[in-house]
C-alpha cells in the first residue's frame, strides 16, 4: 500500500470518528435540552398557580371609577389592578379582609392609628354661654307711691359705683312720714321717736339721711335714691317724670367682675357632672386664650326641648372681657377611668346592627373586626372587647374599605343579590318595615349601589344622628347625585338589612 492510500484511508477514519462524536455530542445536548425545557414548564405552572386574581381596575385618583378589564381613567391615567389576595387578609380569624395596592393606598390618604391601653379620661366636650353672676345683681324698686325727679342715669349700659345717685323722687307719702319723724323730735316722745324711724326705714329712707333728717329738721320735697352697688345698669324701665308704683322695676345694677358661665351637656355624659370639677373654656373672638373655672352648681333638671342638663360654672372675669351671651366652648374634666383600651372616635363604624373596626395588618391588607365600644370622652371612644393593644386600626377612607371587604366576602351591607331581594320581596313571612330620613351625602360608589350617609336621628327606628353606609334596593339608582348632597330618603328592611328604596336631593320631588 503506497503512501497516497495510507493518507486516504486516515482521512476516512478520521472522518468517520468526527461525525460519530457529533452525533453523540448532538444526542446529549438533545436530552439536556428537553431536560430542561421540562423544568421551566414546571417552574411557569408553580408561578401561575402564585399568580393572583385580577379583582377589578381602579382609577388611581378616583377609588369610585373602577372597570373590569384594563383601561384608562377619566383623567387619562392607567387603571391600576387591584387583585384578590386569597384569604391572607383574614388568615387569624378576623372577618372579610382586603388587599390595596400601594398606589390606590396612597391616593385614598388612608391613615392609621395605634389602639391605646391606659387611662381615658371623662372629658365633656360642649357649648355654653355667659350669664350674669346673680349674686352681684340688683334690682331697684321703689317702697311708695311717686314721681321720677332729677333722674342722673339716662341709658342702659351706663356705669355707676356704689353710693352714686341714680334719681329723686317725690312722694306724698314719703313726705308725710318725714313730718311724722320731725315733730315726734319736737315732742321728744321716745316711743313715737322710734316709732316714726322705723316707718322711714320700712320706706326706703336710709340711715344717713334720717340722720341727716334729725340733724337739720328740714323736710325735703323730694328724695333722693343711690347705687347699692358698683355696676353697669343692665336695664332701665323709667323716664324722667314717670309716675312709680311699688311694683314697677326701676332699673338693674350688675357687677361683672365675676360671671356665670352656663354649659348644656347632653343626656348620655349628665351623671358625669359633679360640683366641684375643674373646666376649661375658649371663646373664638380670643384665640389662644383659655380661662379655668369649676362647676359650682348643676341644675336639678334636663331641658325638656333639646334633652340637656344645665351646669353653672363660675369664673373671675377681671377687665370685664367676658361678657353676658357671649358663645363659649366648654371642656368639663369628669376624672378618668382606668386599663381601658380606647381609639379614635373616627375609626368606629357604627351601623344599625353592629360595630366594626378596620384593621391593618401591613404590606396594603385591611380586614374587617367586629367590636363592642363604651365610653366615648372627646375624640377617644372606649372599645370593651374585639381588640388588643398596639394594633393599628384605620382612621381614614375606612368607610370604602369596609365596603371593599364586605363586598368581596362578608354580604354584611350589599351583598344581597337581585334574586335574594326578589325572593324577600315576595316572601309572605318577610315583615315589611320602612323608614324616612334625612342626611348628607359623605361617600358614593355609583356603580355598585352603595351610599355613605351623615344623618340625622330617625326616631321611628331608634337611631341616633350618625354616619352609616347603605346599598340600594334593586331598580333605585344613584345617579344625579355627588358628594355633599342633602337629601330625603326612605328605608326598607329586609332580611335584617336596611336598603334604600327612595332617595331625592331635598327640594326635589
């Protein structure tokens, strides 16, 4: 075999084992390949499995505007996802929970607060306005019959100081008893002396001018009468020349270096009040400035129109800043009570079966708690049971929250659909209640039939003034109306729910 034959054949070999080693190469690349591509299916399906559920799409700036499906907003932004978080929100027990993404979070301003365990104190928030001092007042009367002489004060308002002449007057009567006393002196009869004093003195004549009287044994047509008191004339019922009687109210002194300040404290906080406690009040036309006083004096009975009891507080009031029907804001401190857990008067939410609270607990997910309050002093509220300390509850945009977490799982409000409103409709064992109201409009979810109203008492139910969040009966619609509305509406029950089955803005028909 030549040299050119050995070089072919090695060629040929050489060949031979390249395209073997590919082909094995190729193989094992294949395997590690389909290997592989069976590890990221797997690895997509877990993820999708994680993969949360797109509840609904929201306008960042408008929480009311949602769609379901992706979009922009009226104002042309985005709409954000907001997605189901499972039942992490209400994973310990707590009722319907919620998650909001941090962008609907930040635009709602929801804020928080820490719940409180300690002392709360029995603070009476209210109003009241000055009164005069009663035991610094006097009323000028005349004992006989006369004429107004010489009158000194012309006008209501007018100051005058103790022993100051206010008038004269002229009366037959007075006169005749002044003889009387005269020529008794003359007789020097010491009974008709003494008798003949004592009738000037149940007169009105005082001892100065009897003495006056004794001295010069002249008789003076008219008479004059004086100030009692330092003071401000409060009222003037006389004119120069007036004839008088015993019964006519001449004119008032008051002193106004101390007034009366009286405060209304409604029914519920009444056995509170005791005399004797401390009590701050501010008057708006002086910022800043607060005058301390005690209650000296708690009237013995409720007001029978607005159901409030009067408490009398006394306070010096020296430069006479204070003055009669000014309007005044009160705080009376009723002591305090001990290991209570309290929250902000804001996060309750009172509807007419029950009380709830929202809780936070982080990273956007709120969840619904049902509690029993007490005592409410001021902007605190005592909560008896439902909470524990250093939980954070939400005292802003709860109301929408509270609605969002209803409206995914707890049907505490609106969850009825329209066969169940049907079937309670038509149901013959379903007692038919209704009732009407009044209030303002403070939230509005249009799209899904929910109001949040401020009204007032409806006594046919026995529900005080409050803010409450409502669903509307199947067919009634809320358009035409906005936040800050006053309206009229009626309510129904059904199934232990209260609906709307009417509402109109006030004035219209």
């Amino acid at each position: 075999m030549n040299s050119m034959q050995k070089n072919l054949i090695l060629i040929i070999i050489v060949s031979g084992l390249s395209i073997t080693i590919g082909w094995y190469l190729g193989q094992s690349g294949n395997s590690s390949s389909n290997d592989s591509s069976v590890e990221i299916t797997d690895a997509e399906a877990g993820l999708a499995k994680k993969e949360k559920t797109v509840l609904y799409w929201v306008a960042p700036m408008d929480a009311n505007y949602r769609r379901n499906e992706p979009g922009k907003s009226p104002m042309g932004m985005d709409l954000v996802p907001v997605y189901d978080d499972g039942d992490d929100a209400a994973d310990d027990g707590d009722g319907p929970g919620v998650k909001i993404s941090p962008a609907v979070e930040n635009n709602l301003g929801v804020r928080t607060a820490i719940v409180e365990s300690g002392k709360l104190w029995k603070k009476i928030n209210t109003v009241g306005y000055v009164d005069l001092n009663e035991s610094n007042v006097s009323h000028i009367h005349l004992r006989v019959d006369g004429w107004i002489e010489n009158l000194a004060v012309s006008v209501e308002g007018e100051r005058v100081k103790k022993g100051q002449r206010l008038f004269d007057i002229y009366s037959p009567k007075l006169v005749n008893a002044m003889e009387e006393y005269v020529q008794a002196h003359r007789t020097s009869n010491k009974r008709l002396i003494d008798a003949s004093k004592e009738k000037l003195i149940s007169l009105g004549v005082s001892q100065q001018q009897i003495l006056k009287l004794k001295k010069n044994r002249k008789i003076p047509q008219a008479t004059s009468v004086y100030a009692p008191q330092d003071g401000i004339v409060t009222m003037m019922m006389v004119r120069e020349g007036m004839y008088l009687k015993p019964s006519t109210q001449v004119m008032t002194l008051a002193d106004l270096s101390s007034v009366w300040l009286i405060a209304e404290v409604f029914e519920g906080q009444s056995q509170w009040v005791k005399v004797g406690q401390p009590s701050d009040v501010t008057l708006s036309f002086v910022p800043g400035r607060t005058w301390e006083g005690v209650v000296d004096y708690v009237y013995p009975s409720l007001d029978a129109k607005n159901r409030t009891l009067k408490a009398r507080l006394r306070f010096d009031n020296p430069g006479e800043v204070l003055k009669p029907n000014m309007y005044a804001n009160v705080s009376i401190y009723a002591g305090s009570i001990e290991n209570v857990l309290s929250v902000p008067r804001e996060a309750l939410i009172r509807s007419g079966e029950n009380e709830r609270l929202i809780i936070s607990k982080g990273n956007g997910r709120y969840s619904q708690r049902k509690v029993v309050s007490g005592l409410e002093s001021g902007d605190w509220v005592e909560i008896k049971s439902g909470i524990k300390a250093g939980e954070k509850v939400v005292i802003s945009s709860q109301f929408l929250i509270d609605s969002e977490a209803s409206m995914k799982a707890s049907f505490l409000r609106m969850s009825d659909s329209e066969e169940e409103q049907t079937e309670s409709l038509n149901s013959e064992s379903n007692e038919m209640i209704t009732a009407n109201g009044e209030g303002k409009i403070t939230s509005l979810m249009i799209d899904h039939g929910m109001i949040t109203l401020q009204h007032s008492a409806i006594e046919s139910l026995g529900w005080p003034e409050m803010t409450m969040d409502f669903r509307t009966l199947q067919g009634v619609t809320l358009k035409g109306l906005s936040v800050g509305d006053q309206v009229s509406f009626e309510l129904m029950k059904m199934n232990d729910k209260y609906l709307i089955s009417m509402i109109s803005k006030q004035g219209e028909k």
